[in-house]
C-alpha cells in the first residue's frame, strides 16, 4: 500500500496572502510543513497540491527547492485537485495536511497511520480518520487520512460546492456510505489555535520558532506546550481569533 501525504497550498489566501511564504526562523512556512511531513518515515512520498495560477509558480518552486514533487490543478476545485495529484502519484492511501500548519507533529501523523492501518489490517472497515471531527487537538494540527477509493468515489460523487472546495466533507458527512472515524486526544488541548490565518496568528507561531527552533531538529507539541505553559501570555496573542466557516 502507497501511502502519500498531499500539502494543499497556494498564495491566495484571503485572510493573509501569501502566507505560506512567509519565513519562521529563516525557513519558509511551507519548507517547515515539508519537514515536518517528511519526518514521519511512514510515508512513501510527499506532494505539494497547488493551483494552475501563475500566482502559484512560486509554490512550485519552493516545492522543488524543498525536494518534493508537485501537482497543479484547479484552484477552486480543490477535491479534483487531490484526487488527480493521488492518482497521478499513485496512492493507495492519502494524507491530506494544509500548509498553513507549520507545527504540525510528526508523531501524532505516525500514530493515525499506525491505528489507520493496524485497523484495516484485521479486517476492521476504515475508510476515513481525522483528529478534527471531534476537536481536541489544537487547531493547527489537523490531519485527515483516508483511501483513495475514498476520494475517487468523493470526486465523482460529489457535487455541491462546499464538497469541492474542501476535498473531504463528501467523505466524512456520508457515514451511511463511507467508515468514518475520529481520532482523540487524551486530553483537550482544543482551546490551543496553532494554525495561521492571521497577523495574530503568525505573530504567535514566529514567537513560538524564535524560542523553540533549533537547526537539524524539529521540536515537539509537548515543547510547544510547555513553553505555552510557561507563558500564559502567549495563549491570548490569537485568542479572539474566530475560524473561517465554509
């Protein structure tokens, strides 16, 4: 089984353009999302899913620069955009990671692969997993798995525009159809935003880089955690902050 790991990004965000581009510690955002995916050896290769925007040429680059392949496709239709960039890199199973992300955990993704395939290894149906169906890891570090079947019957099924912009609400709003899953925290940390979609927000995750980024090591949630713990003060930076609803 092919397991591909497929960053969705591009530079039109309308919250903060060009966001992914932005640098953390001398490292584009998204060079630090490649990394992060990267680390986790469980994962056959990893694609960088952009949109056929002129705008985006600099995605692909940085793709390039970074060492990993690339797919441009539509950029409105992000579902067909996965399922070609799966299919043309052959996946079996899909990982879908945005990339805006950049303190993704690399061994929260090897634990869902692990329970995502020790599950269909016994013949216990499992056709799609996510930490944020039931939130209670910190936004940020979101993580859809699912199969290919999945997406494939996703992409010619679907057909509301809500189910094409954000490639899985197809999969995961039809349990009479599909096996879906979520994957739980021990404990809530739901309360924590991580991700970035604003000035606030990369004002705390540069915060967090300065403090935690050392060259040849990727630093772990716990660390963020306890430097959050730490500094309470941190928490409050991007609290207001509400999410963009589709």
């Amino acid at each position: 089984m092919r397991t591909v790991a497929i960053i969705q990004a591009r530079m039109g965000s309308t919250r903060l353009p060009g966001k992914v581009m932005r640098t953390l510690c001398g490292d584009t955002v998204l060079a630090h999302v490649i990394s992060r995916v990267k680390a986790c050896s469980l994962i056959d290769e990893v694609v960088v899913a952009t949109t056929a925007s002129l705008g985006d040429d600099i995605i692909a680059a940085e793709a390039e620069r970074c060492r990993v392949r690339f797919y441009r496709g539509s950029e409105e239709n992000v579902l067909e955009r996965y399922y070609l960039a799966a299919k043309q890199y052959r996946a079996d199973i899909v990982i879908r990671v945005t990339s805006d992300c950049p303190l993704l955990d690399p061994n929260l993704l090897a634990d869902m692969l692990e329970m995502f395939a020790n599950k269909r290894s016994v013949g216990t149906a499992m056709d799609y997993l996510s930490n944020s169906l039931i939130r209670s890891y910190p936004r940020g570090l979101d993580i859809e798995i699912f199969t290919f079947a999945s997406l494939k019957k996703a992409h010619q099924e679907a057909k509301h525009y809500h189910e094409k912009e954000h490639v899985t609400p197809y999969i995961y709003q039809h349990p009479e159809i599909f096996t879906v899953q979520g994957y739980v925290a021990d404990v809530d940390l739901s309360s924590y935003r991580w991700t970035l979609d604003t000035e606030e927000d990369f004002k705390l995750i540069d915060e967090i880089y300065t403090t935690l980024c050392r060259e040849g090591r990727i630093f772990t949630t716990d660390e963020v955690l306890m430097l959050m713990r730490k500094k309470p003060e941190l928490k409050e930076i991007n609290a207001h902050i509400e999410q963009k609803q589709f």
